[in-house]
C-alpha cells in the first residue's frame, strides 16, 4: 500500500488513526487491510497534500455531506483507474 500511494506506512497509519481514511479490518496478526477504495482515497489525500491543502480542508472535501452538490468534484466519465484519478485531481 505504501508503495502504491507513495506514502511512509507511518501516514497511512495516522491517515487512518485520525478517520481521513475509513477504518479497517485486521488480519489474524495484527495487520490492516485495505481495500481498493482506501487505496484511491489515500491517492487522493496525497494529491491534496502535494497541492498544499491542510488535512481540515481535506477532511472536509472528502465528507460526503460536505461534498452533495459540488459537482466539480466528480470524476469525468470513463476515468476509474487510481493514476487517473490522481492525474484528474491534479488538474483541478
């Protein structure tokens, strides 16, 4: 995950300590485990942070009640995979 996000394991961790990224389930020994859509999300929190937005203002983008009528922010059709999403996000 780190690796694909291109984040310290440390971030992801404090990401999803302090609720920027939905909580998860455990393996067996202790390890989260991701999903595909935590994956496009914490993508999304790096494009954020490289465009120098504090994790308040991202914590609000990414609240769906916050988010219900901003339609700047939805994907243009056709773009699902997460380096186009990224590559959309920082284009915005």
């Amino acid at each position: 995950m780190a690796q694909q996000t291109e984040l310290t394991v440390k971030t992801i961790r404090f990401y999803s300590d302090t609720g920027i990224v939905p909580p998860t389930d455990r393996s067996p020994t202790g390890y989260r485990l991701y999903g595909i859509g935590v994956l496009t999300r914490l993508d999304l929190v790096r494009t954020l942070r490289d465009l120098v937005l504090g994790l308040a203002v991202i914590r609000q983008a990414l609240d769906p009640s916050v988010r219900r009528g901003m339609d700047h922010w939805r994907m243009p059709d056709g773009q699902s995979s997460v380096c186009e999403r990224r590559d959309w996000a920082r284009r915005m």
